[in-house]
C-alpha cells in the first residue's frame, strides 16, 4: 500500500536549509564561535596572570607630566598619556622605542616617584593570538580564510533567524509555545540535547544575531560598502583618526604647560573619566584628546577635543551631538566584540558565544539521531 505524498512546505524547506547548511558548516563555525568564546575576556584574563604594577603612595602630590615624559624619554619618544580618573592607579604611556613601532610600547608609571614599567608579556598571549587568527582566517592567510569565515558568518545569519522560524510551533498555542522555553532535565538525553539546540539556541538568538551583522563588517568590503549606504556614514571611517589639524601658533607664541592643558580639558569636558592626550612632537602638531565619562553605562563612548599648544580650542567632537547612524557607525566594534555595556554585555557574550559553539555539536546529534531513527523504521517489516 503506498503513502500519500506529503506536501513540501515552507517550513519544511526552512527545516531543510538549516539542517543541511548546519551540517556542512559546523566544523568552521565550531572553531569561529570557540575562539569568539576565549577572546572574550582576553584583557582580564591577561590582567589575571601579569604582574601588576601598584601606586606605592597617592597620598602626596603627583610629578609634573614634563618630568614625567623626561625621564621616559631616554626609552623613547612618548607619544601619548592615559591619566586615570582615580588618584591611586598608575599612568599609561606610550614610547616609540623604535622607528618601526607603529603605536609604540606603553609603560606603566608611578605618578608620584616617577618609578615605570613596560608592560609585561602575558603567558597567554601566544594563545589569545592564536585564537584571534582562528576567529579572523581560520588560522589560514587571510586572503584564503577572511572569506571562508565571510560565508560561514552568513550561513550562521541564516541558522539564526531559520531557528527561530523552526522554533515557534505549528498551531500558535500558550500550552505548544511553553516547552520552547525550558530544558526538560528528567528526559532521555536525547530530548535534552534536542532542547539544549532549541531552548538555548532562542534565548541567544538575539545576540547571534548581532553578532553576525557586526562581523561581516570585516569580511567583505561590499557588505561594509553597503552597511554605510544604509547607515548614511562611512563604517571604520575614523580609522585614520577623523579630520586632521595642523597647528597655526606664529614662532615666539606662548604654549600652554601640560598640566594647563589637562585644566582646559577638564572645563571643556567637566566630567570625570579616564583621559588620553596625544603629545604633540614636532611644532605642527597639536593635542588631540579623549575622554570617558565614568557616569556613562557604556566605558567605550568617548568625548574628543583638539587644542593648539597655546590652548585655543581647534575641535570638539560630544559624542552625544552625533546623529545616530554616526553613533551606530563607531559603536559597530565594541557592539561586535561585547564590550558595548562592559562587564555587563561581555558576561551576556561569553553565554552567547558558549551556546553558539555548541549549536553545531547538538545540531548534528540530532541530525544523527533522527538517520537511526529512519533506519530502524526501515528495517520493520511492511504488511500490505
């Protein structure tokens, strides 16, 4: 007797889709989401296993930044300094130490005795690079794997939205929706797997999602052309640092001390936060400064002022002033890698990103589960 043909729906094909194109990339998107997993809190687990460099004594009154760069000059040229906006924590400058460093090799620095320290090189650093490649090319060159990860980035777009489609049940009742929201522990682990793929895979969606949009940023220059056609701004177009300035004071023209200067920048910008000025180094070059407001959720938004050496006001760049799609723009990094909020996002990544590594291994259980289920019904005997 022969069975009625079932009718090929959408859901179906959907079904279809994110079974076959999950089974063909999981392998890669496994190693993109694990790597994505350990970069995540690559800066505090550094933190965690280096030596630490301690304000012996904040109680006193700190040394002129003059003194300061004084006394670093002999590793180099210092190019710029991050101040801290707590008394007690030490400054961070970068010294050229030589003409082939490109941002140069930044110090720690005792404000108060003068004392500094390089930076020292993490044990882990060799595994973080490692991971950054694995997540970027795959570990290949980067003409080959950018564009391999591209495309599997894509495919991980379309798992997550098709996974959501494939998550809400056939009849739009309360009693069919509840199961999508739990793991059923007490079952077989075959049910338990099936609602670590489903269960999990929803409640991170929304972040996977995410996710892929901001990565794909860096896979392919038509995406990143055609995301700044929507946007209405060029993304990644500040890389070179935004507009330039040139410095207009007249030879024999006061200039401002160092520390005159960072008084201007606290009235310009009167918040406090930590602060990075760019020293100027040669007599056409002017300050450029950032700064981070601490009562702001997010640590990355930053204020920007460029001031001549005698303190005239060249540029102020609030990031609140900015509209939007320019907001969004220069948001697309830390809103990529998680540290948009902070702690707060990067704890909610992490999750993500576990869940999304082990999207491909219970998918393709299932999938296994589901081939020995037709097998043995195969193997039944047929009566006619």
């Amino acid at each position: 007797m022969s069975k009625k043909a079932t009718k090929y729906t959408f859901r179906k094909f959907i079904n279809d889709a994110h079974l076959w194109l999950g089974i063909g990339s999981g392998i890669i998107l496994f190693l993109v989401c694990l790597s994505g997993t350990a970069l995540t809190f690559e800066e505090e687990l550094k933190d965690l296993f280096a030596k630490e460099f301690v304000v012996a004594d904040a109680s006193g009154s700190p040394l002129s930044m003059e003194e300061l760069k004084e006394s670093l000059s002999k590793e180099g040229i210092v190019t710029n300094v991050t101040i801290p906006a707590a008394r007690d924590e030490a400054l961070k400058f970068s010294v050229k130490t030589s003409p082939k460093e490109r941002r140069g090799t930044t110090y720690f620095v005792d404000p108060y005795s003068g004392e500094y320290q390089k930076v020292q090189k993490s044990n882990l650093d060799g595994f973080f690079l490692t991971m950054f490649k694995m997540h970027r090319w795959l570990l290949l060159e980067t003409e080959v794997g950018r564009p391999i990860v591209g495309v599997a980035t894509l495919i991980f777009l379309f798992l997550a939205i098709s996974g959501i489609i494939l998550w809400f049940p056939k009849k739009m009742k309360w009693k069919n929706f509840k199961p999508g929201f739990k793991i059923k522990f007490k079952a077989n682990w075959k049910r338990i797997n099936h609602d670590l793929h489903n269960t999990l895979g929803f409640y991170a969606c929304i972040f996977l999602v995410i996710m892929s949009l901001t990565g794909l940023f860096w896979s392919f220059e038509w995406y990143r052309d055609a995301g700044s056609k929507v946007l209405g701004t060029k993304v990644f177009g500040n890389r070179g640092g935004g507009p330039q300035f040139e410095s207009a004071l007249k030879p024999g023209t006061t200039e401002k001390t160092f520390e005159e200067i960072l008084q201007l920048t606290s009235t310009e910008l009167a918040f406090e936060g930590e602060t990075t000025i760019t020293i100027p180094a040669t007599d056409n070059e002017v300050y450029t400064i950032t700064k981070n407001n601490n009562s702001r959720f997010s640590p990355v938004i930053t204020d920007k002022l460029v001031l001549d050496r005698d303190g005239t006001l060249l540029h102020k760049e609030l990031f609140a002033d900015k509209p939007l799609n320019v907001q969004i723009a220069s948001l697309i990094k830390p809103i990529h890698i998680g540290t948009i909020y902070g702690s707060f996002s990067k704890i909610i990544y992490f999750f993500a990103c576990l869940i999304a590594t082990s999207l491909p291994i219970t998918g393709t259980l299932i999938w296994i589960n589901k081939l020995k289920k037709k097998k043995s019904k195969k193997k039944q005997p047929v009566f006619v």
